[in-house]
C-alpha cells in the first residue's frame, strides 16, 4: 500500500470529486439513499441511484416519491440535474463513487443480518474497477468493512488504497426532523487506510457542511453505534422510572418537564410504548454480537434492552387494567391503535413499536384498528400483516371503540376531539397533562 504519497488513481478520484466531475452511485434509495442522492443532485453531481424494486425505480423516473417528507418538487430538481434510478448493477462501472445504504436488521434469532449489504457488494464486484471510492453507510458491528468488505476488493485484484478506496461513514438521517437535513448533519468517516480517508473526505466534503474523519473504519462503526446505544440506554433509564412512578402514582411526563429545567446536567429522555425506527432497537444487538467475540458480556446495555423490549406488554397490561375497571376483557374489546409509524410525523413504519402492540392485542383477542393519517393503508412488512385501512377519527368513530392506543402522537391528532368522544384513552406519549377520569397514562 502507498498511503505515504498519492497514488494517480487517488489524485484523479479527488480531482473528480474537487470539481463535481464525478458521478456519484447510491446504492438503495430508502430513507437514507434518497435524500443523500438529492443533495449530491444539488451539489452539482450527477447521480446514479441504484435500487432492486423496479417500483422505486419507476416511480423516482417519472419524478414522483415515496417517501412523504420527500416531495415531488425536490425529485424533478434532482432529475433535471442529471439525476437517474436505474435496478442495472451493471452501470455501478459509470459511477467514481458507490455508497452503499441498504437495511441492516436483525435476523430471527436477533444477531446481525448482513445478506442486504454482502449481497449488495457481490452484485457490485463484477464492475469494480480502479479509480472508485466505496463508501458503506449501512449500521453495523466494528469490522464489517474491513472483515467483509476489503476481501472482496481485494479478490478483484484491487489494491485498497493504491487503486480502490474503501470507506465507512454511518448514515445519520433523522426523518421529518424539521431542524435537520442531509446537507447540515456532520459526517463522520473513517478510512480503510490513510489514503482512502483522504478519498472519503473528498467524497462528503462537497455535499456536507462537516466531515468528521476518524482513524480507522471500525472506529467509524463504533460511533454510530456509541450514538445510538446512548439514547437505548436513556430511554431504557427513563422507561424503568415510568413504571416506578406509575407504582408511586407520579406522572412521570410532569417529573421530567420539571428535571429539564436543570440548565446542566441533564438530558430530557421521554419514556413510550417500546423503541422504534432503523437504529435505537437494532444498533445495540449488533455491538452485544460483536462484543462476545472479545469474551465480553454488554450487561449494562443489555439490560436497557430488557427494559425497551418489555414495554408493549407494559402498556398492554395497564389496558387490561383499565378494561378490566371497567368490567371489560381485552378477548372482544374494540381498540383503536392512534398511530402506527414510529415516530411522531412521519409515516416510517421500521420497528414500530405499535404493529407490536397490535400483534399482542390481536393474539388477546381484541378487535384492533388503526388510525395514521400518515399511513393510509397498512403497509406489507416482513413480519407483520394487517389488512387495515386507517379509521377517520369522527366523533362517532372515536365514541365507537371500547379504548383509544395513543402509541405515536402525531400532530394531526386533534388531542381535544379525541378525549371528548373516547370511553378509554391509554396515554403512552403523555400528551394529557391533567388527570382526566377516561385518560389511563401507560
């Protein structure tokens, strides 16, 4: 490896990026590709997105979107930049830049599942040639790119860091965060070798305003899983204090509007129905995995991962509490989940702790529907199906269900109406702030 001067491949990559000559391959077009693929449009790119659904293809060609924070404005600026969807692994040989963002999960026995990403790389192989940067964005356990990545690299008879250059820079999208966006969200990268950091940086500092390179790509790993890891362990904290306060009868929500005061020394954390979305319930499984290798046993976040995963039957014992008050059992009982996304004012259904709670309530024997003005109609996912449409929320509709789910508090929700109509609300997002005689908080 020549890292101690500049290879020519390395200088006409840089040279390429410095002056927007490159074109760009972005590989997946979810909640992380799409949005990075418009902002290297902006930034003067040409861009190639590479995805497997022909749908999203189709759809992206024709100027519309599928993702809802995501308009159809920003994707005709985008194609009339040059911008194009296309399911041709083969055209990755166009692109200077290939950046990987496709789904990390866990598989069924909750250890990592890298067959999106390693099948992603296989399908790239054959069009590798020298003179790219490869960027992995996809969360994942320190090693990966170096263990899984770098041998297949190298088995085309590249050398990285002299002819091809390897990266990992974790993704950071937060989805309908109105405060943040692609372009403003610091990047942090990290390099297979000293010269292909020299490519990564190359490769954001166009379309970000920071990039924050580390030494190494396992160090890159590990920050994106120190940030999430952070906030299962809070959330697991503030969740294990909800059922304590509960006990005590304290409402917990009033307990941390009143610490968040405090101007230092404390970070407002806020207790749910359990953890949702990509990162927070996937991240720590794939550090617990990787750590045992090393002989080392997670407890402590291990047990924040108890403590998340218990919430849906938490919240679901208080509602059979509260029917049971009421001379009900759950076997019969009309519910209505309010919101099945998993975060407030998006329409992101990944690990969403309300398909879980309607998965138990379904299995008790209740009736279940769903009201999400984000998600008209139930969504097919790979664990979970539901033939639902979202319910109007009516005066009617609302007073014709046994008890209302407040599992994601969208801002739609007209919070007033609800608690007018509703025989039973279970509160899990501690939007009521008095105590009102059909207002359960869980």
């Amino acid at each position: 490896m020549r890292d101690q001067h500049s290879s020519r491949h390395l200088v006409q990559l840089i040279e390429k990026l410095d002056q927007r000559s490159a074109v760009i391959g972005i590989i997946g077009l979810g909640y992380v590709g799409l949005p990075l693929s418009l902002r290297y449009a902006q930034a003067g790119f040409r861009v190639l997105g590479i995805d497997i659904d022909p749908a999203k293809v189709t759809r992206l060609n024709a100027g519309a979107s599928y993702i809802e924070h995501i308009s159809t404005t920003a994707i005709g600026a985008a194609l009339a930049a040059g911008f194009e969807a296309t399911s041709d692994f083969a055209r990755a040989a166009e692109a200077d830049a290939l950046i990987i963002c496709v789904p990390t999960p866990l598989n069924a026995y909750r250890e990592p599942d890298l067959s999106f990403v390693l099948a992603t790389a296989d399908a790239l192989l054959p069009y590798l040639r020298p003179g790219q940067v490869v960027s992995l964005e996809s969360t994942t356990y320190p090693g990966t790119t170096d263990e899984e990545l770098r041998p297949r690299l190298a088995s085309r008879g590249l050398t990285v860091g002299d002819d091809i250059f390897l990266v990992f820079s974790p993704e950071r999208e937060d989805p309908g965060n109105p405060d943040y966006e692609t372009r403003t969200i610091p990047k942090v990268c990290g390099g297979d070798t000293p010269a292909c950091l020299r490519a990564g940086v190359a490769l954001y500092s166009p379309a970000i305003d920071q990039v924050v390179p580390v030494s190494s790509t396992r160090a890159a790993e590990l920050t994106k899983l120190l940030e999430n890891i952070h906030r299962a362990v809070n959330i697991g904290l503030v969740n294990e204090m909800k059922i304590i306060a509960d006990k005590m009868d304290i409402d917990i929500h009033e307990v941390i509007r009143a610490a968040a005061t405090k101007p230092f020394g404390f970070t407002p954390y806020y207790p749910g129905p359990g953890l949702g979305g990509h990162c927070i319930p996937i991240d720590p499984f794939y550090l617990t995995w990787k750590a045992r290798q090393y002989g080392l046993h997670t407890r402590f976040i291990e047990l924040a991962g108890e403590i998340n995963s218990d919430m849906p039957h938490w919240v679901v014992g208080k509602l059979a509490d509260a029917l049971n008050e009421r001379s009900r059992a759950i076997r019969g009982s009309r519910v209505l989940v309010l919101g099945i996304a998993y975060k407030k004012n998006v329409e992101d259904m990944r690990e969403s702790p309300s398909v879980e709670l309607m998965e138990i309530l379904r299995a008790k024997g209740a009736l279940v529907d769903y009201s999400d003005p984000h998600v008209p109609l139930f969504p097919p996912m790979r664990e979970h199906h539901f033939d639902l449409a979202s319910v109007p929320l009516t005066p009617a509709s609302i007073a014709s269900y046994d008890v209302l789910l407040l599992a994601t508090s969208h801002s739609a929700f007209d919070y007033a109406l609800i608690q007018q109509h509703a025989a039973l609300i279970i509160d899990t997002r501690g939007i009521y702030l008095d105590r009102l005689p059909n207002v359960v908080k869980a």
